[in-house]
C-alpha cells in the first residue's frame, strides 16, 4: 500500500520512556499505535473504532529519543472511507507510518 501525503497534520511530541522498550532495546511495537491513537482525542475514540487498520514499521526508535507523532483525520479515500494517516518522525526521519479506517460506534 502506497501511503497518501498529509494536507494539514497535527502533531504531538512524546519522550521514549524506559517503560516504552522492549527486551531489545527498542520501543514495543505496541507503543507506535498507541503514539499514533493518543492524538486523535478522547470524542473520536469514543465515536469510531478501527476498522482497518495497516503500519509500515520503518527504522526502530531507541531509548531517549523525542520522537513526533503526526496525524490527520477525517481523510476520505476514493471509497469515501473515514480514515486517518500517522506518521511517526525522529529528527525527520519517518520511523512508521500508518493508516487507519474508522466506523461509527
């Protein structure tokens, strides 16, 4: 899947946490759709749920690391789909992207 560019994103920075790595010494996978998630806000997550939901993993984030999470929702694809794009970005460097439809709860 080819991932579509942003128009206007939102974007929120996050500290990786000693609690965010995994036994390698890497942030969980788990975390990137939790710092993709988190943005969008408590009326959204309450009013959707994921119904698909696709991440390109890309680089690992480390300990330390500032990392920001970017999104946009709302997106409507050819299908005219309720849909949201995330990106993941160190030092703007993309780490994981991510693309996620919604349907109304």
């Amino acid at each position: 899947m080819r991932f579509p560019t942003f128009s206007q994103p939102n974007e929120q920075a996050y500290k990786v946490r000693y609690l965010d790595i995994d036994s390698n010494q890497h942030v969980n996978n788990s975390k990137y759709l939790d710092w993709m998630l988190d943005g969008l806000g408590w009326d959204w997550l309450t009013q959707y749920r994921a119904s698909k939901v696709i991440i390109r993993f890309v680089k690992e984030v480390g300990y330390g690391q500032m990392i920001t999470s970017r999104w946009e929702k709302d997106v409507a694809d050819s299908e005219h789909v309720t849909a949201s794009l995330h990106q993941i970005t160190y030092e703007n460097d993309t780490f994981a992207d991510g693309y996620i439809e919604w349907s109304k709860r």
